[in-house]
C-alpha cells in the first residue's frame, strides 16, 4: 500500500490547532488531528451543497436571479465551488470566502490538479478572510450563502465558528440574504437545535440526508434554509 506523506501544515484560525495536508498517490486528505475534515475522494454531500443551493434559488425566482451572487464559506478541497460553478450561467459571480491562506495556497499548489483551474473562473472571487465578515459586509447582498467552514454547527476546527451557528449568526446570515435567498449548512450530522435555531431565526427550514460518495459512504446533513418574507 502507498504510504500517506504530509506535504504541508498550517494553523486554524484561531492558531490553537493545526491543519495537516496529506498526499497518497493521486489523492489528498486534510487532518485536524486525528479527525480527517475532507478527503479528495469523497465529495458526494460537499457538491450537493451547491446543487440544492443553486436549484433553488432559481425555482424561487428572486430578485436578481439574472445575475446570482453566491458566497461560499470555506474553500476546502474545492468540491462546492465546483458544484456551484457548474450549476449557475455566465452572469453569476461566486465568493469564497477562507479563513486560512494556507488552504488556498494548497489549492493553486499541489492540489491544482484537484481544482481543475477552477480558481481562474472570472466568476471566482477569493477573500482571505473570516466568512462572517463577508455576511456583515452588507443587507440584502446574497442570494445564497453556503457554510462547509467547520464539522457543522458546533465548531471543532475553529470555535469562532460557532457564533455563525448561533441565534444572532444566523439572523445576520438572513439579513445578508436577499428575500426568497437560501442559507444552506453542511453538516457531518444532524442537529436538533441547530434547526430550531433556524426556525427562531425566521427560516423556512428542510433537511437533506445525503452521503459522502453518491449512495455510499456516511451519511451527512444539510439544512436548506429560506429567507421567508419577515411578517
């Protein structure tokens, strides 16, 4: 069996814990620890993030559909973007928004291959930055926002996460949203109060079950959330 090599390592966000990038032959892993976050092989619930996201904003019509701005928090091994990129027209424009440089470096450095060029889409923005600033950034800016930033709701690779998963988080996260846009969170499980929360929030709320490679591998959950008209 080929041995796993590390090729790089970086500090989280907070600089408490350590990303590590592993290469065995073509594919890539990267480890918080002993807990791998993703896996170059397995990008089945990471793309259904996108694709839900996009066919629904296109089912609700909403203002500006024509010209899409979808922000994307946490670039990872690129499978969102991808996804996302393949699913919108010419017209829409993508941020990703990345906490750690290191990941990006990794993505146009020995991962190029994986991302296919993707990051030179003139739809691509790239921000070096907490994700949370980009939905403060402005009201009604969004017509979809996509969290893969961490495990799901409860931070483990980086606990400023958790306030995007709090009450408060969530209601600027609706408030970024244009009416009709949808706040969609990738998640390695489900998470009762996570959905409550949602709902507290003033989201429509669904829940997909979906698996890490197509009908195989484990099961993962994203929460579809609807920015409702405000009563």
């Amino acid at each position: 069996m080929i041995p796993w090599v590390q090729l790089d390592s970086a500090k989280t966000g907070d600089g408490a814990q350590e990303l590590r990038l592993k290469r065995r032959g073509a594919e890539f892993s990267i480890m918080l620890g002993t807990n791998e976050l993703m896996n170059s092989r397995l990008s089945g619930s990471e793309e259904a993030l996108a694709r839900l996201s996009c066919q629904r904003i296109s089912g609700q019509r909403i203002s500006g559909h024509r010209q899409p701005r979808i922000l994307i928090g946490g670039l990872g091994m690129g499978f969102t973007l991808r996804a996302a990129l393949a699913e919108l027209g010419k017209d829409a424009s993508v941020t990703v928004a990345e906490l750690v440089p290191a990941v990006v470096a990794w993505a146009r450095g020995p991962m190029a291959e994986v991302f296919g060029g993707c990051l030179d889409d003139p739809r691509v923005t790239i921000q070096e930055t907490d994700v949370g600033q980009s939905i403060r950034s402005g009201p009604a800016a969004w017509d979809a926002i996509l969290l893969d930033v961490d495990n799901g709701p409860e931070g483990i690779v980086h606990k400023g996460n958790d306030a995007l998963y709090s009450l408060a988080g969530l209601s600027a996260a609706r408030s970024a949203l244009k009416p009709g846009g949808v706040l969609a969170v990738w998640s390695q499980g489900p998470d009762t109060g996570f959905t409550r929360r949602l709902k507290q929030a003033g989201f429509a709320v669904e829940e997909v079950n979906t698996r890490a490679n197509g009908k195989r591998g484990a099961r993962h959950v994203i929460w579809i959330a609807t920015n409702s008209p405000r009563s």
